[in-house]
C-alpha cells in the first residue's frame, strides 16, 4: 500500500490577499463567525488498450486516488481569515505554506496600509508592486495624501534558484517607499508621486557579489499625473516620470558635476542611467460616441523598482473612434496607431508596427444581434549597417521582416422564447491570417479558420437543457493543412422536486456529456476521437451535495503512441457550513 503523504498547507489568503474593514461598522460585526466547505473524493482510472497505463495518466494521474480537503473561512470582526487543509494520495513531497497577509482597515478618509499590500500612484512610479510595510492613504475632500514603506521582496536564499528565474527577477532584499499628493476630483486633478528603492548587498550571506550576473541596484523615479476636463466634453490627461536608475551599487562611485546631484541619493555610477516615459491623452465626447488620440513614449532602458515589466524603447501614436446609430442599435468601436523604436539610434535593428482594430455590435431587435471585429497588424524590420564600404551595393532583404497578422470574426445569435421551449441559436466563425511579404522567407504564411454553430433548447417546465455544438477548425502553415470537425451533444434533466418538509434530496441532476470528433491531415483522415462523460449530482440535508461521474475515451489517432482507450471514474461529496 502506497504511503499517505500529508500536505497541511495554513495560510492567510492563498498567494496573496489583501483585506479592507471599515472600522466604522465593527459594532454591527460578529465578533466570531465560520464558513466555509470540506470536500473529499476519489478517483479511479484504467486504460484498455495499454496495459502499462492501466495505472497512471499524466490527465488523471495515478489511480486509485483521493483526496480530503477543507477551506475554512474565520471571522474575527469582518476581518476573514481564509484556512485550507488538504490530505492527499498523490504528493510525494511537503509543500511549505507561501505566506501573504495584509489588511487596510480605514475609518472615513483615513486609511491604513499594514501587511503585503499592492497599491497604484502611476503606471510609471508604483503600479500594482507588493510591499510588505505599512502605510497610509487620506482624502479628506479633494486632497489626497499616501504613503508606504517597506520591503519589496526577500532576497533569494537558494542561488542555484537563481539559474530557472528570469534576469530580471530581484535577487537582493529589496526596501524603499513610495509616496503620493495631489488635489482635485475625478474630472479636474493633479498628482505627484515619487519612489526609492534599494537592494541589500549584504543580504546574501556566504555569497560573493562578483559571482553573479546580477548586481544590487538602486532606483529613484518622480512623476507627475493629472487630467484636465473642459466644457465637460473634451478632455486631456497625461502621466509622465523620470527614473534615475543605478544597476550596480557596488561599483566605483564617479565624481561627476550632474545636474540636480544633490537629490541623487546614489552617487552616480557607470551603470548610472536617467529615462523618462510619458503618456497623454485627448477625448471629445459627443451625443453618442466619443473619439480619441494618445501618444505614448518610453525612453531606452527606463525602470522602475515600483511596476513589472513595462516595454522600452518605443514611440506609439493611436486614435480611436466610438459611437452610436439607430438609436443606439449599433456601435462602433475603432482604434488605430502606429508604433516605432530606436529612439536613440544605437540599436541593431529599426522596427515599425501598425496597430488597428475595429468592433460593429448591431442589435436590431432584442432578441437578434450579430457582432463583428476585425483587426490589422503589420510590422517591419531593417537591420541597420554599422560599418561598411560606401562604394560597395548592400541588399538587406535577406534580413529584412515584413509580415502582416490580420483577423476577422463574425458571431450572429438568436433567441427565440416561449412558455415551454425556448431557442437560442448562435454561430461563431472566425479567419486569421499571417502573411509574409519578404521574398527571401518562403513558406511563413499561417492561415486558421474556425466555425462553431451552438443551438440550445430549453424546456423550463421539465427542467431539460439540451444544447448541440457543431465544430471546424482548420490550420494551414509550412505546406500541411490541419483540420478538425466534430460534434458535441450535452444534456442535463433536473428530477422533480417533493415539498422541503418531506424531501431528504433536495435535487437530483442527470448530466450526459458527449462529442464525436475526426481528424485530417492535408485532406486525409488521421484518426478520429469518442469521449462520453455522464454524471449523477445529488444535492441533499440542505449543505451536501454528491457527485459521480465518469469519463470514457476512445481515442483512434494514427501515430499516436499509447493507450487509446481510456476510463476515469470518480465521485465527489461536498459540505458546506
């Protein structure tokens, strides 16, 4: 019998959770209160045609299997506390808790920032970065003040760790703050935002700083975020900031007369580097739409220690257009933009994009509609020559990329309904193409194409959903040609109910669950696939609930190696409390 291995996992909010109490209404709080659900189940899987998979399936794992699992909510004032506990067959190691906690209670316009928090003051300075500090946040009337300190991240303990994280993932123990003011309303508002940031060269113990790639570093980013709405129909708005950011802290200090050096609270450095990144917007709004123009720049080499990823190096202007007709029976909603790099000069390649997408939602009647979308992106890249001869002829095309990605999509529906059956009928066709122009790369042109007609009936008064799904899908990319057709039945009856007073199940659903689908590669057959999947759900004493189900599959793929037919039984029972 194999050994049970128990994964008792207790944690405050699963990955991260954060919690706002108004510390007004704490008197029309339980003091004490506890919700939750427990869940146990099995499962069971064999597989006919192989015998050597009789016992595991990378899709159900090994067999038999089961598990018990409870998620517990504690509240302790509105404060909630989620718990989980899981024993399971499977694991064969002990998974240590991954522990996150935060709460911001607040009272009026005052708020407090305690535990992991995330908080937004610019896209450009802190957005949506965890700290682990504590902070403050007040507005009181059109004034707005916030404030956090603390810790941006644990420095990583296990340096061999290090080799499977990208290279952008903080390495040191990372600490600073981030404060924000500003004034104004929703319409009318300014803000400045600042950030600082450093990393502990000293937090990585028994490890030398020159054997690593990554070096600690140091940020400092301000910006500046405001909106200004005139006549209430055109309005502008804009965030703009400057990151000094240093990459190395522990290299030589320069001795240079920088400007604004005494706000520097790193001394610059080789790694020294100053970028700036902005956005702003205009939009005119009218009777039934409204329409648009941005512009949007990000210096080379611009971070902040405050966001995630963000794209450097790149200059995008967009315009948008979105409206109403026949009283507002159709929209429209269009965009369009073009977008470019090397700002600088001094990278290897010039690349442009086109960006435009546009959406007609029509709605004629209540129960008939048809949406449309297409979109249209192109990009171009040149390899620019650094040093050369000038009287010798250069042909880039070999290394020249001119590729266009288009795609088009269409969805009509239509619900027909009634007292005994209803109709709802919809179909889903979808084109997508890329298109190489470069003469010198043959054979990149990719082309999808998908179908889908969805036809549900429903009889209330029997409490019968029947719903049918016919499927197309067809691929064409390097010379092959990919398609796929299938059918898809689902059926589901609720049995009749008896009064609650005399009635231990409180409902019974049948469930069946069943497709049929054939496979062709460049016009010829590959196989195809049988999959019938039933269930009985039991709903019974008001919080438990019983679920069997079973999962059948005959798979008839040509060189496909392995089992090719497959069942999985399993069944789940549910409490909730």
């Amino acid at each position: 019998m194999k050994l049970i291995y128990l994964l008792l996992i207790l944690f405050f909010a699963a990955n991260s959770i954060g919690y706002a109490q108004d510390i007004g209404s704490l008197k029309n709080q339980k003091p004490v209160s506890l919700h939750g659900n427990i869940s146990a189940g099995l499962n069971y899987y064999t597989g006919f045609s192989d015998k050597s998979s009789s016992t595991s399936n990378p899709s159900f794992g090994h067999s038999p299997s089961y598990f018990l699992q409870a998620n517990p909510m504690l509240s302790l004032y509105g404060f909630s506390i989620p718990l989980n506990v899981m024993i399971a067959s499977q694991n064969k190691s002990f998974n240590t808790p991954f522990n996150r906690f935060g709460l911001s209670p607040y009272y009026k316009w005052a708020k407090l920032y305690l535990g992991w928090r995330s908080l937004n003051f610019s896209q450009f300075t802190l957005s949506g970065q965890q700290m682990l500090g504590a902070g403050f946040e007040l507005t009181p009337g059109k004034f707005r003040v916030a404030f956090m300190y603390g810790k941006f991240n644990n420095a990583v303990t296990d340096i061999s760790l290090y080799n499977n994280l990208n290279n952008n993932t903080p390495l040191y123990e990372r600490k600073g703050f981030a404060a924000k003011i500003g004034y104004g309303s929703a319409a009318n508002f300014i803000e400045f935002s600042y950030l600082q940031a450093k990393d502990d060269s000293n937090s990585l113990h028994g490890v030398s700083i020159d054997t690593l790639l990554l070096k600690p570093a140091a940020n400092q980013v301000a910006g500046i975020k405001g909106k200004i709405t005139l006549a209430q129909h055109l309005s502008v708005d804009a965030d703009v900031a400057g990151s000094y950011y240093t990459r190395n802290i522990s290299e030589q200090r320069l001795n240079l007369g920088v400007p604004l050096k005494g706000l520097a609270a790193i001394a610059p450095r080789m790694t020294s580097q100053f970028a700036m990144a902005g956005e702003a917007n205009l939009r005119y709004a009218f009777q039934n739409g409204n329409i648009s123009a941005g512009y949007r720049r990000v210096d080379p080499g611009y971070n902040s220690m405050g966001t995630f990823y963000m794209q450097q190096d790149l200059e995008q202007y967009t315009a948008g257009l979105n409206m109403s007709f026949w009283k507002r029976r159709i929209y429209l909603q269009s965009r369009f933009g073009r977008q470019k790099n090397n700002l600088a000069h001094q990278a290897a390649s010039n690349s442009s994009r086109t960006i435009g997408n546009a959406s007609i939602i029509i709605n004629p009647a209540s129960n008939f509609g048809v949406d449309l979308q297409y979109s249209n992106y192109g990009i171009s890249q040149q390899i620019i020559p650094q040093l050369h001869d000038p009287t010798a002829v250069l042909r880039y095309d070999s290394v020249r990329i001119s590729q266009v990605n288009q795609s088009f999509s269409v969805s009509p529906h239509l619900l027909i309904s009634g007292k005994s059956l209803q109709h709802s009928i919809s179909i889903q066709a979808n084109l997508q193409s890329l298109k190489n122009f470069n003469e010198k790369l043959n054979g990149g042109d990719f082309t999808s194409r998908s179908a889908s007609l969805i036809y549900a009936l429903l009889f209330p008064g029997k409490k019968i959903n029947i719903t049918n799904v016919f499927n197309y899908f067809n691929t064409a990319f390097a010379g092959n040609e990919t398609a796929l057709m299938g059918y898809n039945l689902v059926l589901s009856k609720v049995l009749g109910r008896l009064p609650a007073d005399q009635r231990i199940f409180s409902s019974i659903t049948l469930t069946l669950n069943g497709g049929y689908f054939m496979n062709h590669l460049n016009s010829a057959s590959s196989g195809n696939t049988l999959m019938l999947n039933p269930s009985v759900t039991l709903a019974f004493l008001k919080r438990n609930s019983l679920q069997l189900m079973a999962n059948y599959t005959n798979n008839n793929r040509k060189n496909v190696a392995g089992g090719k037919q497959q069942l999985m039984l399993a069944t789940r029972y549910n409490l909730s409390f």
